[in-house]
C-alpha cells in the first residue's frame, strides 16, 4: 500500500471517529485512573514484583522481552492470578490485598481485557457477539450500534466472525471489551498477528478510541516503535523487574544507559512541509526560542494535501545511523546534519556510545571505539552529527526509496 493511500485511510479514519464524539457520554474521572501496584509473584525461575502508583490518562506502554513477565503483570491487574500476595488497587478501590483476604474477582474489577487471539463465538455474528457481552450490563452508556460505529464494524455487523480477517476480529474483540464499560483496557499485544499496514490502521483506531472515551489503557508490545507512536509513557518489564513509568521518550532513552542492545533517539517533531519534487517530508526541530532547524525523512504522502502539516509526528534514529564530524559538513551529500554538544561518552569493548544534545533534545550515536579515540571525543566538545533521511524512521512511513 502506498503512503499516500494509507495517510488517506488513516485521515479517514480519524473523522469517522469524531463524528460519535458529542453522542458519547464520559465521567470525568474516567480521564485519569491511578493503578496501585504492590505485589510479588512467584514465576517460573524469577519473582514478578512492583511496588508503585502508575497514573494513566491516555495509553501507557508496557515494554520487555519476550518472557520478561509482561503478559503476567496483565493477568495479576486483571484478576486472573489468585497466587499473586499484596496489594492491588484503581482509582482508590481495593481489588486485592493478601492481610484481609480481600480478591475482587475479574468479572467484578471494571477492568477490560484484550487478548493476543480474539477469543469470539465462531457460531454468531459480529452483532451476536456483541450482543453477548453486553447482556450483562445494565446501565448502559454506551450503545452496540456507538461501539460499532467507534471500531468501524457497522458494515460487517451481520457476518460471522469466521468470515472476517485478523484485523477486523480484533476489532470485535475490543468492540466487546468497551461493551463492558471498563474504566481500564488492558491489551496483551493484541496486534502481533497482523502485517504492519493493517497494525498501523488499527494502532490509529485505538489511539481514536482512547481519545473519544478518554479511556486509560494498558497496551503490551515487545516492539519500541510501536509503543512510541501509541503511547505517552512507559513501563519497562525485566525478568519481572517493572519499572517505575516515565514520559515515552525519556524511558527509551533511559533504556539506551541500561544496555539496549539497539540504542536509539526517540523525539516527536512537528512535521512542517512535504517536498514532493524530492521524495522528503521536513520536519521541523526546536533549537531555541525563535530559532529551528530542520531534519528531513522519507516523503509521509505522495501528494499535495496538507493534512498532516502541523502535526507532531514520533520519529526513532537509531544511533548506529548517526555519525559524528569535528568540522562542519558542507559539502555532504546527506540532507541531516546538525551541530551539537557532546554531554556524555559511554565506552564497552568495541564502540562508544555518545550522548548529544542540540537544543533540548538528545540525540545518540553509536561509533567505533576506534573512532572515538582517535578524533579525540571529550564531553562538552562542539561537534557536527548527520544522518540519511531514511534513517528517520516513523511508525507510518513505509517508504525507504531515499538514500540521502
């Protein structure tokens, strides 16, 4: 699919969804919900613990290994591990606490839940399965025709669910789920299945859904794209270690200190131009006040609609595409280069990585050990960093024709 068809599906999409915004009916406080976690759980050949407060107004991201207890943290908030001991609680209500024997059972916990396979009634249809679900519920605020038209299921409300694709069955399984009328969405890598266009749709949809219902959501991925374009913090699972959460780009960058194997910048710039005639996008970067630079990536859209101009859009750079220059790089014939301040050097056996800083945004680069001895790399020098354009990589461009 190209670029420009997806940002049109993508455009779409998003005023498809606005159109239900007046005819939803919110709390307010289902726009923050505070999670208390303090538990420990005996795991395979680690302990799951965590003790902390995570505040979730949007979409927060839960990061780590495959293995790393990610989908069993899900499964303790959820209440679907009753040898979990300690103390768990939303928004202020005990859902757990081992010293009173206190277990509020998942059906009870207002707290949804999404899973890797949808997990329908392969006998009825989409409408029947929501039907199904929302049986249970007796004061409704939201309808089946509004949570159809949310997931964009209206059209395929009379077919059966064996009929559909992977997309559109995890679309029903979240259909459902907000049936429920939870005040937390929980969701267990529910896209993993799926090929990176329809992934990209349905990231869009559920970004739509959070913000219509201002609903928090915990949403698992292994992949740090992925949660950069969804979410707006982080938590990082470590052989059960859970971090403490942080805004989305400082924890990637925090895992950059903390060994990852593919350390990388991760910033959200504001995208100010396409440039057709080129093949670039120019987003734009803030140096100081009144001042910007510019860094270009892969044309966003094959056309000249504007639509997306204005909008912050998540990029990742990953450090082993950016390189470092000690004299000013005029006659390059890559389009991103940008002077900088070296604030910290981390040296392993083979390489460096190095820490920069133009503006307020960081950026990292990784180079040989070699290289970084011999051009005689120290904190606080001024140095020049650049990078292709198609090493600016955003969670919806596909395109990778530039070599700039």
């Amino acid at each position: 699919m190209s670029t420009m068809t997806k940002s049109n599906i993508i455009s779409s999409q998003q005023n498809h969804l606005s159109s239900t915004q007046a005819t939803i009916d919110n709390s307010d406080d289902a726009a923050l919900s505070e999670l208390t976690l303090a538990f420990k759980l005996a795991f395979n050949h680690f302990e799951i613990t965590s003790n902390q407060s995570i505040r979730i107004s949007a979409i927060t991201g839960i990061y780590g290994d495959s293995g790393s207890g990610k989908s069993t943290l899900l499964r303790v908030i959820a209440g679907l591990e009753h040898r979990a001991k300690g103390q768990l609680s939303l928004n202020g209500k005990s859902l757990q606490n081992s010293e009173n024997k206190c277990f509020i059972k998942a059906e009870n916990r207002q707290i949804g839940l999404v899973f890797q396979d949808s997990r329908l009634f392969p006998h009825l249809s989409v409408y029947g399965n929501l039907a199904y679900g929302a049986k249970r519920q007796t004061n409704h605020k939201l309808t089946i025709e509004k949570v159809l038209t949310l997931t964009q299921l209206t059209k395929l409300q009379h077919q059966n669910v064996t009929q559909l694709s992977g997309g559109e069955k995890q679309r029903v399984s979240i259909a459902r789920a907000l049936l429920a009328e939870p005040k937390l969405l929980l969701l267990d890598e529910p896209f993993s299945a799926l090929d990176k266009t329809t992934k990209s749709q349905m990231l869009t949809i559920l970004k739509a859904i959070q913000q219509q219902l201002q609903l928090p959501m915990l949403y698992v991925s292994h992949s740090l794209s992925e949660l950069q374009y969804i979410a707006d913090q982080l938590v990082v699972v470590s052989a059960g270690k859970i971090s403490p959460s942080a805004p989305i780009h400082q924890a990637i960058h925090d895992l950059n200190s903390l060994g990852e194997t593919s350390p990388k910048t991760s910033l959200s710039l504001i995208i100010a131009e396409h440039l057709p005639d080129y093949g670039l996008t120019r987003l734009s970067l803030p140096i100081a006040q009144g001042s910007n630079h510019s860094i270009y990536l892969p044309i966003l859209e094959q056309s000249n609609d504007q639509r997306l101009i204005g909008q912050l859009l998540p990029c990742i750079i990953y450090a082993r595409d950016i390189s470092i220059s000690t004299t000013k790089p005029e006659h390059s014939s890559i389009v991103n280069h940008l002077s900088a301040n070296i604030i910290a050097i981390q040296h392993s056996k083979t390489n460096a990585l190095v820490t920069l800083e133009t503006g307020e945004q960081k950026f990292y680069a990784q180079i040989s050990l070699w290289s970084a001895i011999r051009m005689e790399l120290t904190t606080q020098a001024r140095v020049f960093i650049q990078f292709k354009a198609n090493a600016v990589h955003s969670y919806h461009n596909t395109e990778q024709t530039i070599h700039a």
